[in-house]
C-alpha cells in the first residue's frame, strides 16, 4: 500500500492503480480496503475518469459510511 500511495504522491496514477487494483482483489472489505478505495479514486480522478471515480468512493461509503473515511467518500461524491 505505501508503494502505491507514493505512485500516486508522484502522479504516478496507473502504476499505484496496478498496486490498489492488486489489494482490492483479494481484500473485498474492512478500514484498509476502505483507505484502498480512496486512493484508488484519487487516481481516476487524476486520469479524469469520473464513473470509476464515483464507483470507488460508493464502494467506500457502503463499507462503513459512519467512518472518517466514510464520510470523506461521501464527501467528494457530493462535491462532484
């Protein structure tokens, strides 16, 4: 994960999507799978992709929406 989050520090967005994208298919829930998500949304909205965006924090959110994180992810998905 911390690779990852330096790809994405570096804008780096396709090389730490390859690092979270990796995580998230064998982890599927819980706090870290939600800081996953995140990052991983930060990297679609690095490359402009908004529906993969929208689609990680929603994924987020429904993990644990009372959450610091929760509450980040719905956070953006109102501001988009």
């Amino acid at each position: 994960m911390l690779k990852g989050r330096l790809f994405l520090e570096s804008f780096a967005y396709k090389s730490a999507l390859e690092i979270f994208e990796q995580y998230l298919a064998l982890n599927s829930e819980g706090e870290n799978t939600q800081v996953v998500l995140l990052l991983a949304s930060y990297c679609y909205r690095g490359l402009d992709n908004a529906a993969k965006q929208k689609e990680c924090l929603i994924k987020a959110k429904e993990i644990d929406s009372n959450s610091l994180l929760g509450k980040e992810a719905e956070k953006i998905l109102k501001d988009m």
